[in-house]
C-alpha cells in the first residue's frame, strides 16, 4: 500500500470529493479494483468507517476523524494530541 495514495484518498473522503468509484480510482490513477482493495484495506486494518453515499455520489465517513500515517517521537503526547 501506497501511503501517499491513503493520505490523499482520506483528504477526498473527509471532503466528500471523490466522486462515484469510477471518478475516484480516475482521480487517484489507478483501476476500480485498486482502488476497491485500498478502500477494503482503510476499513479492515485502518479501521476507517468509510461509507458510499449514492446520492451525493461519494464516499464519506460515518463519523468524524482523520487518518494520521506516521512516526511521532516519544515526547509527543498522544493522549492530549488531537491525531
């Protein structure tokens, strides 16, 4: 899995900007299937509540948040970090 692509499909997601699949995987550079397993990686290992609305012709999320790929040193403290 491309990281960057999860970075820019969760920005579309919270946006309600990706389309129907066809527009999303075009926008994404990548084939219907990919995008599928991208989509099915998010909500299984990423635990992302991602849904598809048909009549606003997007994807979204069922509830608020945000998808935060990366290192954080230790002196962060994740507890009161809004990540």
């Amino acid at each position: 899995m491309d990281l960057t692509k999860i970075e820019r499909m969760d920005l579309l997601i919270r946006t309600n900007a990706t389309g129907n699949p066809s527009d999303f995987a075009r926008r994404m550079g990548m084939s219907s299937r990919s995008l599928f397993n991208y989509i099915n990686f998010m909500k299984s290992s990423l635990n992302a509540p991602i849904e598809y609305s048909s009549t606003m012709q997007s994807y979204y999320y069922r509830e608020k948040g945000v998808i935060k790929l990366g290192w954080f040193p230790d002196s962060i403290n994740l507890n009161n970090s809004k990540i």
